[in-house]
C-alpha cells in the first residue's frame, strides 16, 4: 500500500509517498514558477505529468488538498482560485488517466485533525503544520536568514494530505472488514 499525497499550487506543488507504516518513500517540492520554462499552467501540467510518471512505485491511493472554495478578504482573488481549481483539475485527470487512481479530496482542516494538529483562532495554520513535521524527524532546507526555504511549507502539506489519506483509508478498510 502505497500512498500519494499532493499539495497542488501553479507556483510549487508539494508530493508526498508514504507506505502503510507511514514511512516516508518521497517527499518533494516540485517548483513550477519560472515563468519562461513554464509559460502556462498547460506546460507546468506536463511537467508535473512527466514527474508523476517517473515515480518508480506502485500508487495505491491518491489524496490531493482540496482547493479553496471560497474568499477570504486578503487571500486569493476570483482570477487565482479559478486558475488554481483549474489546475487541480488537470492534475487530478492526470492522476486518474496515468495513474490509474480517482483522486480523493481532503480539506485541510480535516487533514490537520487527522493528523492531531490544533491550531487555534490567531495562529498560522501554515507555521502549525511545518512544526509539526519537523517535529515527527523530518528535515527542511533554510535561507541565510534562517527562512524555510520555498517548497518547505508544500513539502509539509503533501505529507500531512498523505497521512491524512493513509488514516482514512484505514478507517474505512476497518468499517468494510466488520461486515
């Protein structure tokens, strides 16, 4: 059982393979905003399509963030969360048509619950995660001003939606074997 979780952004999309014993087999930022190498979300697609394809391991399940759906004053515009659905709709057919996996979807807030993270009213959901996954012996790259370096946050994301998907699909096998 193998199981793939992705953070998808049309800047960094953050990819995560963990086993059934949570053990980490891959866990990458796949960087997307050189805007000449990726002129449009169509080439960034076939980029994030040729890494998916070389993998190298049997794909159980697939879980992806679920995209924003609504607005928030300051956050994404009408225009960003339109072309970021779009996109997560391209990878997610990519998924399915390549991997041979329907894509689950996972809400963030759900994917920090399963995974026993709090973050309470005032703090940076964001920053909750990152800790988290350094606190579990995972490692991240920094800047010379001792900044995460850009994927860091993409990177702790995918593994929390994959961890997420992992207790999920455990819950359900459970539910399924009492019948």
């Amino acid at each position: 059982m193998i199981i793939l979780g992705l953070d998808i952004s049309t800047s960094i999309t953050g990819v995560t393979l963990i086993d059934e014993e949570e053990n980490i087999l891959l866990c990458e930022a796949w960087d997307t905003r050189n805007k000449n190498k990726f002129p449009t979300i169509f080439h960034k697609a076939r980029f994030i399509r040729e890494k998916l394809f070389g993998l190298g391991f049997p794909i159980s399940k697939v879980y992806v963030e679920q995209s924003l759906q609504t607005f928030r004053s300051g956050f994404s515009s009408a225009q960003t969360l339109s072309t970021l659905a779009r996109f997560n709709g391209i990878i997610s057919w990519i998924c399915f048509q390549e991997l041979n996996r329907m894509p689950e979807y996972i809400a963030a807030t759900t994917a920090r619950r399963l995974c026993g993270i709090k973050v309470s009213r005032g703090e940076k959901a964001k920053e909750k995660v990152l800790q988290f996954f350094l606190d579990n012996g995972n490692e991240i790259e920094y800047t010379r001003q001792e900044n995460p370096k850009p994927g860091s946050y993409d990177r702790a994301d995918s593994w929390i939606i994959a961890r997420a998907g992992l207790q999920l699909w455990k819950e359900n096998s459970r539910s399924l074997s009492r019948f």
